[in-house]
C-alpha cells in the first residue's frame, strides 16, 4: 500500500467518524432535550409504551449525561458502553411498544462505529478481522513456538 493510499484511507476513516459522532450526537441531543422539555408527543410515545412519566425525566437526564462523556476524549471509552447498554434499552423499549427498533439500533451502530474509527484501544479490544486472517493466525511459526516451549516445559515438569 502506498504512502497516498494511506493517507486516504485515513483522511476517510477521519471524515467517517466525524459524520457518525455529528449524527449521533444531534440524535441523542434531539432526544435527550425532548424529554427535558416534556415534549407532548415524546411523552406519550414513552408512556405507551409502557414508561412511567415520571421516570422520563430522570431518563433524560442519564441519556444526556452518557452522551457527554461520550463526547470528551478521557471518557469517550465509558460513554461508549454506557450509550450501548442505554441503546439496548431503547430497543426493548421500542418492541415492547411494538414499534420499529430499527431507528435505536441504526444509532447504536452509528455510535459504537464512531468511537472504533477514533480509539485504537478499542480496535484492540474489537478486533474485526476477516475470517481468513483469523484462520492463519492459529497455524504457523507462533503456535508452533508456543507448542514447542509447552513442552520443554512439561519435560522440564517430569524431571
């Protein structure tokens, strides 16, 4: 690969996780500041779908505050998986009240795709990979070592 194809590839990469984290950011604010509000509509979709009202307020003021920390570089990471478990939420929500989950978990994707194309360490900790990279890992040079230092190590063991 090419010093130009890389740069590309990161310059796209770059303008990708930009566009997802705008989209999710004005989703869970939309969201978010509706239920602050006490929008009518909003407010009877949660509460027909089986949401105390009283219980909408606190919800908002969760969403919000996950998505901050999402939003700041030191805790992106724990926004991540706190806005992944409230999308999980969000999605039993929505087939409780029989509605389209589609929306929630579209968002979700969004979200968790963003924050993989910013962290490494969350490359790291989700490798995706195709399966034929995945195959030859397991045989070669390194798991022959491996099996060889295991059974020095068993005769070592014996002694």
């Amino acid at each position: 690969m090419t010093t130009t194809n890389t740069q590309t590839i990161s310059k796209v990469r770059q303008w990708a996780r930009r566009i997802l984290g705008t989209l999710v950011t004005l989703a869970f604010l939309g969201s978010g500041i509706s239920k602050l509000a006490h929008v009518p509509k909003v407010i009877g979709e949660l509460t027909h779908a089986g949401l105390p009202e009283a219980a909408i307020l606190p919800i908002g003021i969760l969403e919000l505050t996950c998505l901050a920390l999402y939003l700041f570089p030191r805790t992106s990471i724990l926004g991540t998986f706190l806005l992944t478990g409230y999308m999980g939420g969000a999605i039993v929500t929505h087939i409780i009240g029989r509605e389209s989950f589609a929306p929630p978990l579209i968002v979700g994707i969004w979200m968790f795709a963003s924050a993989y194309l910013r962290h490494p360490e969350l490359q790291k900790l989700v490798p995706f990979r195709n399966t034929d990279q995945a195959n030859q890992a397991h045989v070669g040079p390194p798991a022959v070592e491996a099996s060889r230092v295991f059974d020095q190590g068993k005769a070592q063991a014996t002694r």
